[in-house]
C-alpha cells in the first residue's frame, strides 16, 4: 500500500492551497481516509477525515470552516482544499488510511508534505 502526497509550499497567510494523497496498492473500499499534521515542537494531530462513503466526515476545531476533506473512489485519491490559512496551519501534512475510526490507529501513511503559510 502506498500513498503519496503532493500540493504542499508556501502560501501567504489568507492564501489557499489543495493537497491531493493518491493510493495505490488497495481499494480504498471501507476505508477511512484522513489528514493529519505535526508542527515542529508539537505532537501530530488529525486535521479531518473522510469515510468511504463520505456519509461522516471530522474535522478539526482549528480548521472548521476553512478545510474541507473529499474523496474521489473511483481515482483512489483524496484530497484537502485549505482556504483562508494561518501561519499556525505550518505543519508537514500527512495521508492516512484506517480501516478503523477517525480516531485511529491509523494503518498506512503517505511520506508527508510540507506546507508553510508566512504572515
């Protein structure tokens, strides 16, 4: 199973950025996708996640309102449209896949991108 990120840089602060997290290996079929993140010095969160059907769907709270989590089955890929973003959004961006819940354990991660927003 492989996932790989990409759509990560650097953005001004209010700008926006798409990441897209592409899967290969497996049908995403009953799979929970998601997005999490790790600043430097802090410890990684999960920023939104997606269900296979796209019925349940988390985020959050930092980023209600401005992140929105999608998933496309038919091109095993999912993606993170972040809009209005803030310098405390820095982080490297990470896919996953569970067959569990939101809540993990998380059982396949992508490599990771960068993503900086400068004030």
């Amino acid at each position: 199973v492989q996932l790989v990120e990409s759509g990560g840089g650097t953005v001004q602060a209010r700008g926006s950025l798409r990441l897209s997290c592409a899967a290969s290996g497996v049908a995403l079929t009953n799979v929970t996708m998601g997005w999490l993140r790790q600043a430097p010095g802090k410890e990684r969160e999960i920023v939104a996640a997606v269900t296979w059907s796209g019925s349940t769907i988390y985020y959050a709270d930092a980023v209600k309102g401005r992140f929105t989590i999608s998933r496309d089955n038919a091109k095993n890929t999912v993606y993170l449209q972040m809009n209005i973003l803030k310098p405390e959004d820095t982080a490297v961006y990470y896919c996953a896949a569970t067959t569990s819940s939101w809540s993990g354990p998380w059982d396949f991660w992508g490599q990771g991108t960068q993503v900086t927003v400068s004030s």
